[in-house]
C-alpha cells in the first residue's frame, strides 16, 4: 500500500508543532477512500498527544486536493459518503 501521509512531529521552538503532509505524489491530490483512510488514521494519532498543541495539515506542491478521484467512484456508488470512513468508526 503507497503511503499518502506523513507525519513529522517535534518541530517548532518547543516542539509542540506536527505536520501533517498530504500528497498522492499525482500533482491532484485527489481523495480516494484510501487517502481518506489514511488521513483519519493520521488525525485519530493525535488523540492521546499532549505533547503537540498544533497541527499543519499541508497539500502537495501544486494542490492541496482536487476533490473525490473519479476513478474510485465505482467503488462507492451507492452508499453513503461515510461508508468511506475506517472501519470501526
């Protein structure tokens, strides 16, 4: 599985900052059901970190997300948009 996020945590003066970098590496950065998983998993990381107090979620180097990719609508016609979610939530 291609890994479309990555976390850095520790930066700043006091390393209370993280970012969090999003990028397909596709120029579009289009959400799929995986990136989405992905970003979730990223945000749901942060939950017992009380040593960040900030989070920069960033784009590629030409766009932060063109919206849904097209190609994976198949996969989720017909159900509703949170069937998308991880699963467990």
């Amino acid at each position: 599985m291609t890994e479309f996020v990555k976390i850095e945590k520790g930066l700043g003066p006091e390393g209370r900052i993280a970012v969090v970098r999003f990028d397909r590496g596709d120029n579009i950065n289009a959400l799929s059901p995986e990136a989405l998983r992905q970003l979730t998993n990223a945000a749901r990381s942060f939950e017992d970190d009380s040593d960040t107090s900030v989070v920069v979620l960033s784009g590629g180097p030409k766009a932060f997300s063109a919206g849904f990719e097209l190609k994976d609508a198949k996969a989720v016609r017909g159900e509703p948009w949170t069937s998308v979610r991880c699963a467990g939530t």
